[in-house]
C-alpha cells in the first residue's frame, strides 16, 4: 500500500487510529491520532509515540502472533484526563504483517460511572447520619432510658425529627429522578407565575415567621403567563424563597421580583423573570459554578441544621432546563444572594 493508500485508508476511519509496520515504524496516522499523539510520530518507533506499558505490550503480542488484543490508553486534554479503550489488530502491509491502532474515547463512560459512584457514596452518607441516631435513640431507650419518662419524651422528639430528615431526603430524590428522567420533555400548560408565587408565599408564611424575616413581593398588575407545569414551577418558587429565608439573616427582607421583559438576551426572545434576593451572609462567588450540583453545600453543618439535603438548587437547575429556562445566580460575602429563574414567556415555546 503506498503513502497516499495508507493516508487515505486511516481518513476513512472516525477514530484516532495509525498503523504500524512489522520492522515497528509508525506508518501512518490520521489527523486525530496526530492530534492525540502528536505531529510528529509518523516514521518514529512506536515506542517514542505510546511510552505506556500495556500499549506496548499488546503491539509488541500483535505483532508477534496477529492475534487481535484490547488495552488501555490514557491521555490528558489540558486539565482533563482521557481514557481510551484501544483495538490493536492485524494488518497485511506491502512489508508484511504489522498493527492498526485504533482508540475510543470512552471518557465520558468513566466520568459517568464516577458520578454514579460518588452519588451512591453521598446518598449513603446522608442516611448514614440519621440512622445512626435512630439506632442510638432506640438502643438507649431500650436499656438505660426504659422507665425514664422524660428522656422518653426527648428522645422520641429526636428521632421523629431524624425521621423527617430521611423522609425529606428520600423526597427529594425521587423529585430529582423524576425531573431528570422528564428533561427533555417540554411541559406546555399556561401557567400563570403569578397565582404560584401567592400560593408559595401561603405556605410558606410560618416559616418565615418563626424565622423572623418578611417576604416583600413586587409583581406586575397584569398575569405573567408561561408555558410550564404549574407542580414544577411552585417547586421552584418553593426551594428559591425557602432557602433564602432560612439562609438570609434574620430580621431582614427577602424580596421575590416577577417580572417581564420582551426581549431576554439569555433567551433571544421574551422572558419571565422571577428573582430570590436575600440580605443574608452571602458565599464566596467561586462557589456558584458547584451550586447546583447533587449535595454540594456552602455550609454543611448548618445547611444539615436548617434541614437541607443538598439537592433543593439542583432539582431546580433540572426544571429550569426542562422549562427551556435559565437559571442565574449572584452572591458576595456580606451582600446576600440573588437567584434569577429565566423562563420563556408566551404561548408558544421559546
């Protein structure tokens, strides 16, 4: 097979694949091999293109016996880590026998089974506190605590309230598989924000109480009307203003603005807007990128404290993108944060 042959043959391939004759020369290679391996493997020896031993050794078998052999590769794309399932296989060249390389890119296979890892590591985690006070609670009023009316009592507050704490946590997690396993499925009902901001506001106004802080609405006359799901949205509006009542200071204001606009850059067309501000703490804005992300807290003890399971912002990251939203956020420590929930308005989706 000549040079243009081999470069031909390897284009025709849509994986970074190169081939390798017998006397273990690099033959040829396609463009994204070169951009993998770099431009300048081609006539070198394997072994200065893929130092990594397990590559070496099913080359070094293939090219030995011409049995067909599967390895590893991994690479680095600047930050990131790669991982390649990599099919070293037989091939007849005009010297004799040699290998064609070929490489899939299975790293999004790898980062998808690490994220299934570390979220059965997290979930344990988050039952494994509340069961172990379980288990504590009932072990001491089986024996030390067994006639003991008061400590009863107590303990029985307890453990209702870690009860409650797996009750919530369990929720949320089918709430989350539920919105995920619907994402792309658009929800087309006209809802009017309005009616499910007033009747959040309602349940909502003994938590509020008990946490000393006033809600202040501001929201136009006429209804602000989407395309949605009315269950969702109050969802939303729900986990949004909840959080920045238990995490805004107490004694302070958290102002909940519905607005309208006809054009939303976001969005190229116009838009609903509902914005959460709180004049609380506030976090450090390096934490915004990670805050939609399953458990992840700016406060661990105290988001557990306040009864957070650590996935009220990711669930709604899930419904704003199945509203074909956006959600935006905005903090500084000692200036509270703000949370803008984008949806398209109109009856036709955006």
């Amino acid at each position: 097979m000549t040079e243009d042959g081999i470069s031909s043959f390897l284009r025709a391939i849509p994986l970074p694949s190169l081939l390798i004759a017998h006397d273990e020369r690099i033959l040829g290679a396609n463009d994204l091999a070169l951009s993998l391996l770099g431009t300048q493997i081609v006539g070198r020896h394997f072994i200065t293109a893929l130092r990594q031993p397990a590559m070496l050794d099913a080359i070094e078998g293939t090219l030995r016996d011409g049995n067909r052999r599967t390895t590893r590769y991994l690479g680095s794309e600047g930050s990131q880590d790669t991982s390649f399932v990599v099919t070293v296989s037989k091939v007849e060249t005009d010297s004799g026998a040699g290998a064609l390389l070929c490489f899939e890119d299975v790293t999004h296979l790898e980062q998808a089974g690490q994220m299934r890892r570390d979220f059965v590591a997290n979930v344990s985690h988050e039952l494994r506190t509340p069961l172990t006070a379980l288990m504590g609670f009932i072990e001491t009023l089986q024996g030390p605590a067994k006639d003991d009316a008061a400590a009863t009592a107590r303990f029985l507050g307890f453990m209702q309230s870690e009860a409650h704490r797996m009750e919530r946590l369990v929720r949320d997690l089918l709430s989350l598989s539920r919105v995920e396993a619907e994402e792309r499925v658009r929800p087309m009902d006209r809802v009017d924000l309005g009616k499910c901001i007033g009747s959040v506001l309602h349940s909502l106004r003994a938590v509020s109480d008990s946490a000393g802080v006033r809600i202040d609405l501001q929201q136009p006359e006429t209804p602000v009307i989407v395309p949605g799901d009315f269950d969702l949205l109050t969802q939303v509006a729900t986990n949004l203003i909840e959080n920045a009542v238990k995490y805004g200071a107490q004694g302070k204001v958290v102002h909940v603005t519905l607005e309208t606009t006809p054009h939303a850059t976001e969005l190229r067309g116009p838009a609903a807007i509902l914005t959460v501000r709180d004049e609380g703490p506030g976090f450090d804005p390096l934490h915004i990128p990670r805050l939609t992300e399953r458990f992840y807290r700016v406060d661990t003890h105290r988001s557990r404290e306040m009864g957070g399971t650590g996935l009220g912002l990711a669930i709604v990251k899930h419904i704003v993108n199945r509203h074909r939203g956006r959600l935006r956020i905005a903090s500084e420590p000692g200036k509270g944060a703000e949370f803008k929930v984008i949806l398209p308005a109109g009856g036709r989706p955006g």
